[in-house]
C-alpha cells in the first residue's frame, strides 16, 4: 500500500508521497511514487502512483520514452495542449498496461494489476490542474469543492485535512498540514512509511519551487509527530468529563 495525496492552492500545488511498498511483513522495499517533468517557462507535470508497483513502473517508463523521443501527434506529456489532454494520455496508457497484464496472467491467474494516478500540474497560459485517475483510465478533476485528491490508504489522513485546509493558505502551512495527515497515516498503518517525497509548484512558475525528500529521522517531521501528539492529548484532557450520574436528555 502507499498513500499520496495533491493539494490545490491559491498560489498553486503542494504535492507529498510515502515511499513504502510491501508484499508482506517481511517484504518492505522503498520505491519513489512521485515524478515530475518540467520545460522552464511553459509547463510543469508531476505524477504520483499507488497500486502494483509493476504497472505504475510500466506507464512510468513508456512516459519516460514518449519524453524522449516526441511525435508528431502529441502523445508525450511535454507536447499535450492542455492537462486535461495529459490527463487522457496517462489514463490510456494506465488501462493498457492493466488490460496487458491481466492479459498475460491468464484467465485463471490471481494476481492483482489495478493502479491508481494523480496527475498534476500548469501549462503556459491555463490554471494550474489536478486529476485523480481510475484503473479504468478514466478521471476526474480536482473543484473547490474538492481541492485535494488521496490515493492508497486515504482514511487515516483524511480527517485531518478535511479540518486543517484552507484555499488560501501558505504553501508552508500546507507542507505542515500535509505532514500532520502522513505521520497520523503512518502511525495507524504499517504499510506507509518515510522516506517522504515532496513537491512544490508555485503557479505560473512552471517549475518546481521546493522539492524534498524526507528521511527517517528527519528533525521537522519528528517534531511535527510530537507535538501533534501532546496536543492531541491535552485537547482530550481539555475535553468535558463525562459522567454515568448526567441526567436524561430532555424530549
């Protein structure tokens, strides 16, 4: 499992993804889940993945070789017009590579090919855009009504955003917020884990303003984990008590 998710903000994006895969307790490797492209000046993409790590690697790879060698009929994500079209070329390619696979795992095979993808980023000229894309291929994009989008283990870091977002916040208040919602994930599930990779695109730049990675033992995230913790705690204790003698609530 993983979890990543991509915040969309008044000033642009904030992207974060664990790095954890797993094939059971004693088989833990770490994998990057988050890539990104950029021509200086007029685009920024960046890609996160969760689901099997052979076919995110595959779609992966086949944008890397598109990247490379462009044609003519723009099915590269440096060439696509719009988001919306880099966002049709990754869910293609996602659900060919899954249809190949459970191809050649046969109709009696057991293994699992499904994917997920969130795509984000700005062209020259248009709003910077984020999409969550299906096994399926298809998609839908992020709204302020919806101005973040989860995939892998999203439960356990959903609250917390859901509570702390704000359209207009800084882009370190969200990195903040952001690293609340990945230490509470990482507490509740052991297949999520650091390192973390982070991404953020300041709109209109099309580059990245601030990437990182952060490693176990990171002195900020440690600090964060804390200090959530005892706040946590002295805001249960804060809490009124409850009591068994409390009398019956009224009709």
């Amino acid at each position: 499992m993983t979890y990543c998710c991509g915040m969309m903000l008044e000033r642009g994006l904030v992207l974060m993804s664990d790095t954890r895969t797993n094939s059971g307790v004693d088989n833990i490797s770490i994998f990057r889940k988050m890539h990104h492209w950029s021509m200086p000046g007029e685009r920024v993409v960046a890609i996160m993945t969760a689901g099997n790590l052979a076919t995110t690697q595959s779609v992966i790879s086949k944008l890397e070789e598109r990247n490379k060698a462009p044609s003519e009929r723009h099915n590269t994500v440096l060439e696509a017009p719009t988001m919306f079209q880099v966002a049709s070329i990754v869910g293609k390619l996602l659900r060919e590579t899954i249809h190949e696979r459970d191809a050649d795992n046969g109709m009696t095979g057991s293994g699992q090919f499904t994917a997920s993808i969130i795509v984000a980023g700005q062209i020259k000229g248009m709003e910077p855009r984020i999409f969550l894309i299906y096994p399926e291929g298809n998609f839908i994009e992020a709204q302020p009504d919806t101005p973040f989008f989860q995939i892998g283990e999203t439960k356990y870091g959903r609250p917390i955003i859901l509570r702390g977002y704000e359209p207009d916040m800084t882009f370190e208040d969200a990195v903040k917020l952001m690293m609340v919602s990945f230490d509470s994930t990482i507490k509740a599930n052991l297949s999520v884990g650091l390192p973390l990779d982070l991404l953020v695109i300041e709109k209109d730049k099309f580059e990245p303003l601030h990437e990182r990675r952060i490693e176990v033992g990171d002195p900020y995230f440690r600090a964060i984990s804390s200090t959530w913790g005892e706040a946590l705690r002295r805001a249960f204790v804060s809490l009124p008590d409850y009591s068994f003698d409390l009398p019956p609530a009224a009709d």
